[in-house]
C-alpha cells in the first residue's frame, strides 16, 4: 500500500522552499495550512545534498508545520520524493549552500 506524499511549495524570507511531507491539512490556526511527517533522504556514504542537509537541520525537529496560507504556493500530491529545494523568490535559481572550506593559513 502507497502511502500519500505531498510536495509542498512555499514563500519563506525571501526564497521558495520545496519540501516533501505525508500530511497536509487545514490546521487548528485559523488562516494556516499544516504540514506534517516530513520526509528527508537519509544519505548513506560519502555524497550529500547540502540542501537537503540544510532543510533536515531547519526542520528536522519539526513534529508539525502552521504555514500561513498566504505563503503556500502550491502544493502537489506525488507519486514519490523528489529532490528538496530552496530557491531565490526573485530568479527562481537553487540557492546553493557553498560547501565549507578550510580557512586559510596566515
């Protein structure tokens, strides 16, 4: 049995967010939407998405999501996960999480 995945698609400070979730719903708050059972990949090795990585860091704590209506723009029920994104609102281009590098001796 399939169990349902939803790709949601939402504004937050200034860059547009994708992310993969089991439940969406009307939420408890009036004029919010919730979002819940967040689904990240879990990497085994050496090759990591950072943003996947900085996406499971801002949310893998979260039991529930109360996102403002207002900021959803859309929400897309899937057939499976896809990559998670964060994009420029503006551009609409990954925002890409430059890898860290060593600092550099003085």
């Amino acid at each position: 049995m399939n169990k349902t995945l939803y790709k949601v698609t939402f504004l937050n400070h200034g860059k547009i967010y994708e992310v993969f979730a089991g439940r969406v719903g009307s939420s408890s708050l009036w004029g919010f939407t919730e979002v819940a059972d967040l689904v990240f990949d879990v990497h085994e090795g050496l090759v990591v998405d950072p943003t996947e990585e900085r996406l499971r860091d801002e949310f893998g704590g979260t039991k529930v999501l109360h996102l403002p209506m207002q900021s959803i723009v859309r929400i897309e029920e899937v057939e499976k996960k896809g990559q998670s994104a964060i994009r420029d609102a503006a551009s609409g281009e990954k925002v890409v999480t430059p890898f860290p590098m060593p600092a550099k001796p003085r």
